[in-house]
C-alpha cells in the first residue's frame, strides 16, 4: 500500500513516559513534527481546536486509542506518528462532546490530501479491531517493533 511509504517513519514512533493531559501531548508531538518539518506553524492550535469540536478518542475491543487529525492546510507532508502513552491521555470519545476515554495509544495523522484520509482511516479501524494486533501493540515496548506491528498490518 503506498500510503504505508510515504506515512510511515520510524523517528515518527515514540514511547511517552509524561503524566500530561492532551494539551500537553499535543506541544510535545507538535515540536517534534517541526522539527522534523511536517507541519504548519498554524498545526497545535488547529489540533487543539478540532479535537474540541471533533473528539477522537476510541474504544477499542482492547484498550482505547486516539486519532487527532486536522485540516491538510497544516500539513506540509504526509505523516502518522504512532504514540504509546506510558501514562493514559484523556480524549474525548468519538461522536459526543461530553465522554472522555483514557488512550493508550495516540495516531496524529496528517493528510496533505483528502483523498488519502478515508482509505487510512478504514485501514486504521480495521487495525484497532484485530485483537491479536492490539494485544501485540499494548505489549510492545520497542519503537521499531511497534512500526513493524503497524506497517505489517497496513501491506
């Protein structure tokens, strides 16, 4: 599948040890993706300020995760970085304004196309409904294990 090329990277997979809330998680994401220039300086707030309208937080058949996205304005190239939380990240839960959910895992995902968003988005809830998967990423603690976990599942 292309789109496992060209999202994938393994200095884009981090294991966060933090106690933050998502505020927090997000600043530490998005410096990182600057750094590593895949963003738009406009790409925190626009995370932030999604995630209120638009809550991402799932739960899964194992433990519940997150998939903050925004608008491909922000996006310089194509990513997803794969969190693990260490520490549960409060998120709201997808399809409601008022239920939150404690991720174990976070997928910021950016799209410089549209077209890309709903084909990932597929393979992604297919991914987080495979529980043999899930129980192998809830276990794993080494980042290039945790991309071979994912990128095995996306081809």
């Amino acid at each position: 599948m292309i789109i496992t090329k060209k999202m994938f990277h393994l200095n884009l997979v981090d294991i966060y040890e933090k106690d933050t809330d998502f505020s927090g998680l997000v600043d530490f994401v998005s410096q990182k993706l600057s750094q590593l220039n895949f963003i738009q300086d406009s790409y925190p707030n626009a995370i932030k300020e999604r995630e209120k309208e638009y809550p991402t937080g799932l739960e899964t058949p194992t433990f519940a995760v997150a998939i903050p996205h925004t608008d491909p304005t922000h996006i310089k190239e194509p990513f997803i970085y794969i969190v693990k939380l260490q520490q549960e990240v409060s998120f709201g839960q997808m399809g409601t304004t008022e239920e939150y959910i404690q991720a174990k895992y976070a997928f910021f995902l950016g799209f410089n196309k549209g077209e890309d968003q709903l084909q990932l988005l597929q393979t992604l809830m297919a991914m987080f409904s495979n529980i043999e998967v899930m129980d192998a990423l809830e276990s794993e603690i080494n980042k290039e294990k945790i991309l071979e976990i994912v990128t095995n599942f996306f081809e």
